[in-house]
C-alpha cells in the first residue's frame, strides 16, 4: 500500500489537490484501499479515511473549477470565431463593392 501511503501524506503534506496531480500520485483500486483500511487499527483507519475523504472532496471541487474553465475558454472561442467571421464577411462585401 505504498501508493496509498504515499497520496496521504503528500495530502496531509500538501492539503492542495493540484500538488498531487502534478506529482502524477493515484490511489490502489478501490477493493485495495479497503482491505488495506480494514487491517489497521480503528484509529489509523479513521485518520486516512478522513484524508481521503478531504481529498475526494477538493478533487470534486478542482474538476467543477476545470469543466468551468473550460467552458469559460470554449466560449471565449466561440466569440473569437464568430466575430472573425463577422469581419471576413464585411470585407467581403466591402472589397465586392469597391468593384
């Protein structure tokens, strides 16, 4: 469990979700961590249970900021192309009567 090991005490470390994706940190499978969590006493089970329970909820927190952002940008796009396309066709039609 060295990897589960290794996430929690950068969390504990870091508390910042992006610390641990730019550190390239996962977690064991799901079945893994909970047979992991189920051979250690009561009170150390809690502790990492609550740290992953923090960082599930601050990796939630950084995806809804992500989709935002992005959807933020594609919309920024969206504007850009269409105003481009609002200018190609006025000098279309400009250089059409200048003929």
């Amino acid at each position: 469990m060295d990897d589960l090991k290794t996430f929690i005490a950068a969390w504990d470390e870091a508390g910042d979700i992006a610390v641990i994706l730019e550190r390239g940190l996962t977690l064991p499978s799901a079945d893994k961590v909970q047979a992991f969590l189920a051979s250690l006493p009561p009170a150390e089970h809690d502790k990492i249970r609550t740290s992953l329970t923090h960082a599930m909820i601050a990796l939630e927190e950084y995806s809804a900021h992500l989709v935002k952002e992005l959807a933020d940008t594609k919309a920024q796009i969206d504007q850009s192309a269409r105003s481009t396309k609002a200018s190609l066709t006025y000098m279309s039609t400009g250089a059409n009567r200048n003929k």
